[in-house]
C-alpha cells in the first residue's frame, strides 16, 4: 500500500473492527515471538531494531506488531523482499486501539499458519500480491485494493459482515456458509467469482463506471440478499452464469437488461431505472414496480405484479419510462403514471385490463398516458392531469373522477363515480344523470390557465355536496346547459371566493345554498331545504316561492326577501369577518323566525336589517353581540319570544314591541324600555345600561353586571317601583361599577345581592329595600334604613359591611370572607349566625349593639390571617348551639357579657368567659389544644353553671376556672368558679378531681379551694361560706348597714387588715366598697327589713380614689 491510501484503509479497518485470518497449509511449530510495538516500530520489516527481542522473525516465528500495546502510536512496517513467517497478528489487543499496519508493497508474504487482523490492524495488497495460501474472512468485513490480487481466494463464514470489492480488484468467495449483511462491487473493472452459494443478510450491490461494469460471476451459483441492485445511481452492473436469484427486499436493474428466470424471487419490488429493462418471467410474483428515469419493465402474467406500480418519467431525460403489459395488471394499492413531454411516462396496456386502487394519469401537474388500454377500473379514484382521457363504457370507477392541471376527462353514459374534483383549470364532461352520485367540487384556485370547469350532459343529482370555487383570473363553472341540479349543500363560491352556475335548469340544495362574491337569484322553482347563505359581497335574491329555514349574511353579503315566508328559523347578520360595504338583509314582508334574529358587526363592517316598515317576530332578538354592534332601522312591531339584547348602540322599545322573558344591555348598549313593555327578567352587562319607565317593565330577575369589560360601568335606571319575584344581582369593581340607581322608587326581590363573588355593587338613591329572602353586601358598605326588610339571612362578604336597623329583624345571618355586620338592636338577628373568615381579606367579624338571642346556632369560625371574631361589647349571648372554632379552624368571642347555650364547643380556640353566671345546659367539648377560661372579676362570686352530663376536654385541651383575688375563705356566700350539677343519686366530685388530677382542669386561686357537693343538687369548685363571718359588717354589730359605711370611710387608704370581716385584698378602697355594698342589708341572723344603701359623699369619692393609686392586688396561684 502506498503512502496515500494506508491511512484511508486504515480507518476502514478500525471502524469495522475488522479481524482477518489468512490460513495456509503446512508450517511448523513456531519457534520465537517477535513484537514491534509502539510508534517508533517504523520502516523495513526485516530491520532487526524494529523487533523485540533484536532480529527478523523467520518461517519457524510468530510476528505480532502492537500487541498489548498502551503507546500512543503503532506500528507501520512493510515489506522489502519475499517474507514467510510462522504466524502474523496485527493490532490484536492494543488497549488503545492503534493502528498496526503492514504494506506487502509488491512482494509475497507468506504464513505457513496463520495472518490475523485485529483491532486497528490494516494489512495493504496494493500493488502486492498474497503467495502460498488463502486468506480466511472471520469478522465484519475485508478491504482489497490491489489491481494485482487475481487468484486470491476468500473464505467467509457467518460472522462476516462486509465484502467491498474495489476497482480492478478480483475475489473469489469458495467454500461459504454466507456473508451476513452486504457486499458492495464499485468501480470499474470489478469482479466477485462465487464459488459457492451467496446468501447476504443485506444488500449485494454492483455498481460500475462507463464500459467497465462491476460484475458478479455465479458460476451457476444461488445468491439471495435483501436488496439487489444490478447498477445503481445510474451505473450500470451485471450478474453472470446465474443461478436462482431471491432478492428478500427489492430488485433494481440500471443501464442494462435483466430477465428474472422461472425460479427467481422478488419478495416486494422490482425497479428498472437509468433505460434499465427487466423482463419477469410467468413465475415472477413482485409486490410492486417502478419504472423510472426512462427504465422498463415488461410483464408477461396477470400475477408479475400485485400491489402498486409507478411509471415516473421526471427525473431525467432519454426515452421515457414505460410498462409493457404482456397480461391483465391487478393491483390491491395505486398505479400512478407521470411525466411529462421531454420524458413521457406510459403504460401500454396491449388490449389487457388494469385494476388499481387509484389510476393516476398524471400526478402533481406531470402527465401520464395509459395506451391500448382493456377495461380499466379504479377501485377508488381515477386522475387526468394534463393530457385527455375518456372512460370507456366498461371502465369502472368505484369513487372518484378526477381532472387536475388542464386535463380533460369525459364520462361514458354508464360511469357510476361518487365524486368529482375539477382542480387547477381540469374539466369534466358528463354525458348521463348517474355519472356522479355524491359530491363534486370544481376548483380554479391553485392555478391559472382556463378555469376548471364542470359541464353537464344530464341532470346533476348529488347525495353530498357541489362546491364552485375560484377567482377572477381562475374561474370555476359549472354550464348546466339547462339541466336540473340536485345537491346536499351549493356553494356558489366558498371561502371568499367566486363561482358560477351558467345555465341552470332547477336548482335544489337540500342542505344550505351559499353565493360568494357574486349574484344569484333563487327562481320560481328552485329550492332550498335548509339555509341561504350570502358572503364576501355576495348578493342572494329570494324568489316569492323560496321557503329556507336559515339565512346567513356575512363578511359583507347581502340577501333580499320579498316574501313573508322567504326566511322561517333563524338569521345571522355578521359583519365582523371583514370590512367593506356592511352585510345587511333587505325586508320584503314581514320576517317570522322560530330561533333567533342575530345582528352583529362593527363601524367598518356593519350589520344591519333594514325591515322597511315590515314587523319581525323571532326567538332571540341580538341586536349586536360578543361587543359587537348592530341595527334595526325602519322596523315595524318587534317581537321577541325570548330575549332581546343590545350592544354597542342604542334602541328604545315602542309601544307595541314586546319581548316575552328577558332584555339585555351590553358593551356599552343602551336599551329604553316603553311603558307598555313588560319584561321578566334584565342584564345589564359590561358596560350597558336599560332604563324602566313603568312598575311592571321588569317582574322577575335583574343582572347589573359589571365584571367582564372596563368603559362605564353597567347601570339600571329606575323610573317606577322595581318588584321581582326573584333576584336582583348588582356585580362589579372598581373599574367596571355595577349600579342601581333608583331615584328613589322602592325596590322588593328574593335575595338582593349588593356585589357577589367577590364582586362590588351599589344602590344609589334608593326608596325602600325589601328583600324577601336575603341580602348580602360584599367590597362596600351598606346601611338598612329604618323601613328596610329582610325576611331571612343578612350577608356580609368579601369585606363588605352591613348595618342594620333597630327595625331590621331578619332570621340569619352570614359574615364571610373579611365581612363584617353591625347589630343595633336585640331582635336584629333571632335565627342562626355563621362568622366565618376561612376565605380571605381582613378577619369577618359581628359586632353586637344589644344582646343576641338566637333560637339556633352561634358558629365562629376562622384562622391566622384570615380571623373570626364576635365583639359581644358587653352584651348577653343566648343562643342553642355555641361553636368558637370548627373544622379544624379557631374563633374569638370577646367583650363577653352573660352567656346562655345549650351547648358549648371550643376547638383550636381560647373561649374567655367574665359573665359571672353563664350557663351551658346539655353539653361542654374542648377539642384540638382549645381553652374554656372562667374568670372571676371584680367581686365575683359565681362562674360557670353546667347542667349536663356531657364533658369532653380532649387532647391537650384545659377548663381554666380564674378566681377573683379577693376569693376568701371568711365569707358568707358560696365562691364558686365551676360548678355541675350531679346525677341522680350522686355527686361530681370523683369525676372533677379526676380531671383536675389529669391536669384538664387548672385552678388559678389566691386561696385554697375545694371539690364539694353542696347538698343543693350540684358540685362545686370553690369555697363554703363561714358562718360566723360577715363580709362587710366592718363595726362587728352583726348587721351589714350604714354604720359599716363610716367605719370604711373614716379607714380609706388604711393597710390591709385594718377593717374586720375584710375579705378583700389590698388598703382599704373600692373592693371592699363593693363588698360592703353588695351585702348590704345582710345579718348574722335573718333581716327584718332591707335599707337602701347610701351613696359616699363627693369627698368621700375622692379620698376613694386617692387610696385607689396606691392599691395592690395579689398574684393568683393555682391551688387545690
């Protein structure tokens, strides 16, 4: 090998990890192993240095060049004289996987056992030849290159994967199980001498260059290989003396002739390309077939071919690419034939018949040619493009005719095609009705030339649809020459394009009729079953006897009905789509609809009915929708069975109009209703406004809607009483404000809603306010006036505050979501009361201005952020069920006068309690780290009353009971902080001591107390009065009563202990005051009589307040 092509062949072996052992017969043992080694391992084969150990490797010696090697480079020796070894390895194991090449540069090598190829080893034959033996192919693949290697001999097995034959170089594979994937013949003079069968588990592919083919000798031998290719790229190949050739894939012949032979196999395709002809025998069973580049290919039985065929004659020049037919052509997918007038491409049919899926005569503007032809059918579709075809009375196709790119396609009286496609200046002939049965489009849209083009030799009678479509310079027609048309839906254009129906006999559409960007007038007898539709500037006159459910009048179309009955379901006026003149309809007669009049569009493109004095009845009335706009101009009475809306303009109802259920104002529409107009229901949505006139103009809901869109916001003008028997809903924000201004008329609904979802609303100027089931107020501030009635629930939500009257008295209510609701008087709320600040904002909260006594339940639920809280300001609490806290969440009850409750729960939540006689009947639950404190103040003697049998404290939950500091054991009443009353026959005392000793009830008291039963029914948690003691009676006279008053006076700010039967802490002052005067009138022994208690002087009050400053109270301790 020379110096320019070793690194090329080098590279080749290293890639394809190529080993290669050359085995020749004889030899002896071996003797020495050499190894050149490394990239200093360079020049002359026989140069002692090179080796290790020093000396040449002789005919008894192994020599290994880069064994185990982990140098950066390899050796590369060559040959300078006729050389026999032993035994060769090249680059058997090197780690790093270096090269190790040898160059035989023209002389013999000779290995008397054997030459192996390794990892990175590469042994060149270029311009030397191999002497006394064969080589043996054992891995992926073999490089010869040498023009001087005739003679050589390959033996492969099963693992080999690639044999390249390069130009002039010659091998001959003998004694083979197979080559497993390919072998490539390229270049000239190129030959492969096959000694034994060849079976490729890919491709054998022979290329060669002008005269000098690469050739394949079988020497009578079977080759099989995926794909065979006799020439490829347009090269020319050939496979000689052969014996039985199976190609699993596909067949190609290039620049010659092929004959597949009786035995010869083709599992999928046979190709002939590059003026390629291949000729199948009777046998030949291919799937499919092409002909290309002026390649041919002939046929001799019905069965040559089965599945798809393509006769292509584009890519390149020379005589153009042909199938002869020596039999019928059954095909189960397409034939397609295409080229064009410099490269024909045809079929020659020689009076056989063809059967494909789809015949394609010509494909993407190419043209084909089927000649001599039998009977043709197309199980599916047949196409003609540029040139022209004509379906003879035996020909059959079982869907679709197609003419595309100027070709001509014309119907014998017994073709029976579904459909039609007129394509790109095609045309069709029909010569009888049943030519076509299902739809039919003619298009002149992709392309220029004439416009494609339908015309009819007898009626046209379609199940599905005929569609005209094209432009000025491209047109589509369809020439009736008279005869009827019978089509699903007409589009006479279609998507803003043009069409046109010439000489028309009866049309019917038994779906819709669509005119676009043109005119057509419905005539006498013509029908249509469902729609008209007029687009694009297309204008559509109806006939007095056209009776359509539907119209469509858009993107500047426009219909005229001049009969009563023209138009029977519904209209759409749309201008939106596009600009120029406004699509309209044109009344003449009166217009009676059974769905619905829409009217939209905007100042560019505007929608408008003009009813020229005619009256229009129809379901929904819209007059603009979506924010668009539209209008009714000389109309006569309007009715709307259902609803009538407004957008983006104005319209006032007259006297005689009537809309049965609901009017709608949006966009910024205005809507004035008449007197006489009597509505169920109003929305005034985004922007619009309507405005009443009279009491009975609205009677069942109104929607003030001010969420969707900015602008002014949504208004209800009020000019009588508004009276609903269901909601008013007054929604929006700050930009988009939603009002009921009611210029002082009364208002009475279901629930009233003053915002909603978060929403804002306002009345303005309102008159009185009944809501006959709820009201709620949310983002804003609302105050029930004095006449104002809610029968039910009262709401607060989303931050909005409620006032009510002291005449208010509605049954619940609800403060949610940072609401808030301010009570004035005791019968404000009799019913539930739900505090709930779960959602978001600022903490809801009720705030007492009297007592609230509820016949059912107080819920007080909320956390962190988001608080719940009851200010009782003082005032009583009566209610069924008390819950401070709920699911998991926390509540606060605070500034708490008496409590009254059925049943009390606390949970996750510290519930305070300083009423002095609060009372729980049936039930007490601390749940979820929860503290019920019942703390004394002042001069308390009493706390909480429990009547039931019912006490949970679970978890970590405590009853706190907090005595007051003057708690004293010299007493006269009972001092108690918790007491419970017994169960029949017993007492509590096992069962409070239990708790105390579980630490779920804690005592906080500056003195001992106790557990007793008092012999009155209940346990208590205090202490018994001492009978001999009594508080107050500061003189010792045995009588609590004025005298005690001086002594208290004559000691204020005297030390603790100056005053017997003192029970208070601290100098003397208020508490024992209070002690004085809430025992006035007591004795030892029964009073006779009780005196009023007398009132300290003026200087009295002064000294009290001096010795106040300088009190001190004691620290409770807890104590049992």
């Amino acid at each position: 090998m020379n110096a320019q092509s070793l690194p090329a062949a080098a590279r080749f072996t290293r890639l394809l990890g190529l080993i290669v052992s050359v085995t020749f017969v004889g030899g002896s043992a071996k003797a020495t192993n050499f190894v050149a080694s490394g990239a200093t391992a360079v020049g002359d084969f026989s140069n002692p240095l090179v080796w290790s150990p020093n000396g040449v490797p002789g005919p008894n010696d192994t020599a290994l060049l880069n064994d185990n090697s982990l140098e950066a480079g390899g050796p590369s020796l060559n040959l300078t004289a006729n050389t026999t070894v032993q035994q060769l390895t090249l680059g058997a194991t090197n780690p790093l996987g270096k090269s190790a090449r040898l160059d035989l540069n023209g002389f013999n090598l000779v290995a008397s056992g054997s030459i192996t190829l390794g990892l990175g080893g590469g042994l060149s034959f270029l311009d030397g030849r191999s002497a006394g033996g064969s080589p043996h192919l054992e891995t992926p693949s073999l490089l010869i290159s040498g023009v001087k290697n005739d003679g050589f001999k390959l033996f492969t097995n099963d693992r080999a994967t690639n044999l390249t034959v390069q130009s002039g170089a010659r091998a001959t594979v003998t004694d083979s199980q197979n080559v497993s994937t390919s072998v490539l013949l390229a270049g000239e003079a190129t030959m492969l001498t096959l000694e034994t069968p060849l079976t490729l588990g890919a491709d054998l592919l022979i290329r060669g260059t002008g005269a000098n083919e690469a050739i394949v000798d079988a020497q009578g031998h079977a080759i099989t290989a995926r794909h065979i290719r006799i020439g490829q790229f347009g090269s020319a190949g050939d496979i000689q003396n052969d014996g039985v050739i199976h190609a699993t894939l596909d067949l190609e012949v290039s620049r010659g002739t092929f004959t597949l032979d009786a035995n010869d196999v083709v599992d999928r395709g046979v190709v002939a390309t590059n003026e390629g002809v291949l000729t199948l025998d009777a046998a030949t069973a291919s799937l499919d077939a092409s002909a290309l580049s002026g390649g041919r290919i002939n046929t001799v039985a019905t069965g040559n071919l089965s599945r798809s065929v393509l006769v292509d004659g584009f890519p390149n020049g020379g005589q153009g690419s042909l199938l002869d037919l020596g039999a019928d052509l059954s095909l189960t997918e397409d034939l397609v034939i295409r080229g064009n007038q410099a490269n024909q491409a045809v079929v020659d049919a020689h009076g056989f018949d063809i059967v494909a899926r789809d015949i394609r005569i010509g494909q993407f503007g190419s043209a084909g040619t089927i000649q001599n032809d039998g009977v043709i059918h197309a199980t599916r579709d047949l196409e003609v493009s540029r040139g022209t075809f004509t379906l003879d009375a035996n020909d059959v196709v079982d869907r679709g005719v197609m003419a595309t790119n100027e070709g001509v396609m014309t119907l014998d009286a017994a073709t029976a095609a579904i459909d039609a496609s007129v394509f790109s200046g095609g045309r069709i002939n029909t010569v009888a009705t049943g030519n076509l049965s299902r739809s039919v489009l003619v298009d002149g849209f992709p392309n220029g030339g004439q416009g494609s083009r339908l015309d009819l030799g007898a009626d046209l009678a379609l199940s599905d649809d005929l569609v005209i479509r094209g432009n000025q310079a491209n047109q589509a027609v369809v020439d009736a020459h008279g005869f009827d048309i019978v089509a699903r839906d007409i589009r006479i254009g279609q998507f803003g394009s043009a069409g046109m129906i010439q000489n028309d006999g009866v049309i019917h559409a038994t779906g819709d009729l669509e005119v676009s960007r043109g005119m057509f007038t419905l005539d006498a007898n013509d029908v249509v079953d469902r729609g008209v539709v007029a687009s694009s500037e297309g204008v559509l006159s109806l006939d007095a006897s056209t009776a359509a459910l539907d119209a469509s009048a858009l993107s500047g179309g426009r219909i005229n009905t001049v009969a009563t009955g023209n138009l029977s379901r519904s209209v759409l006026v749309d201008g939106f789509p596009a600009g120029g003149q406004g699509s309209r309809l044109d009344l003449g007669a009166d217009l009676a609809l059974t769905e619905d009049l829409v009217i939209r569009g905007n100042q560019a493109s505007q929608a408008v009915v003009d009813a020229h004095g005619f009256d229009i009845v129809a379901r929904s009335i819209r007059i603009g929708q979506f924010g668009s706009a539209g209008d009714i101009q000389n109309d006569g009475v309007i009715h709307a069975t259902l609803d009538l809306e407004v957008s983006r303009g104005m319209f006032t109802l007259d006297a005689n109009d009537v809309v049965d259920r609901g009017v709608v104002a949006t966009n910024e529409g205005v809507l004035t209703l008449d007197a006489a107009t009597a509505s169920l229901d109003a929305s005034a949505l985004s922007g619009g406004r309507i405005n009443t006139v009279a009491t009975g103009n609205l009677s069942r809901s109104v929607l003030v809607d001010g969420f969707p869109n900015g602008g002014q916001g949504s208004l209800l003008d009020l000019g009588a009483d508004l009276a609903l028997t269901e909601d008013l809903v007054i929604r929006g924000n700050q930009a988009s404000q939603a009002v009921v201004d009611a210029h002082g008329f009364d208002i009475v609904a279901r629930s009233i809603r003053i915002g909603q979802f978060g929403s804002a609303g306002d009345i303005q100027n309102d008159g009185v306010i009944h809501a006959t089931l709820d009201l709620e107020v949310s983002r804003g501030a609302f105050t029930l006036d004095a006449n104002d009635v809610v029968e039910r629930t009262v709401v607060a939500s989303s931050e909005g505050v409620l006032t009510l009257d002291a005449a208010t008295a509605a049954l619940d209510a609800s403060v949610a979501s940072g609401g808030r609701i301010n009570t004035v008087a005791t019968g404000n709320l009799s019913r539930t009361v739900l505090v709930d600040g779960f959602t978001s904002g600022q903490g809801s909260r009720l705030d007492l201005g009297a007592d609230l006594t509820l016949s059912v339940d107080l819920t007080i639920r909320g956390s962190g952020a988001n608080a719940a809280v009851v200010d009782s300001h003082g005032h009583d609490i009566t209610a069924r069920n008390v819950s401070v806290g709920q699911f998991n969440s926390s509540g606060a009850l605070l500034n708490d006068g008496l409590l009254r409750a059925d049943r009390l729960f606390v949970e996750r939540s510290t519930l305070t309690l300083t009423g002095g006689d609060d009372v729980v009947q049936a039930e007490i639950d601390l749940r979820t780290a929860a503290t019920l404190a019942v703390t004394q103040g002042g001069d308390e003697e009493k706390g909480l009353t429990f009547n039931g049998a019912t006490l949970d404290i679970l978890d970590t939950s405590v009853l706190s009971l907090n005595f007051d500091a003057n708690t004293s054991p010299a007493q006269l009443e009972l001092d108690f902080a918790f007491r419970w009353k017994n169960p029949v026959g017993g007492d509590r005392i096992a069962a409070i001591n239990s708790l105390v000793s579980a630490g779920r009830i804690v005592i906080n008291s500056p003195v001992q107390t106790v557990v007793f039963d008092n012999d009155d029914g209940y346990t208590y948690v205090g202490l018994t009065p001492d009978p001999a003691i009594l508080a107050g009676d500061y003189n010792g006279d045995g009588a609590v009563d004025a005298a005690d008053y001086t002594v208290w006076r004559d000691n204020l700010g005297m030390p603790e202990g100056t005053l017997i039967n003192d029970i208070s802490v601290g100098p003397v002052g208020e508490a024992q005051y209070l002690v004085w005067k809430n025992r006035f009138g007591n004795t030892l022994t029964p009073a006779v009589g009780a005196t009023a208690v007398p009132e300290p002087s003026v200087a009295t009050l002064c000294l009290l307040l001096l010795a106040l400053s300088a009190s001190r109270r004691r620290q409770p301790t807890e104590c049992f």
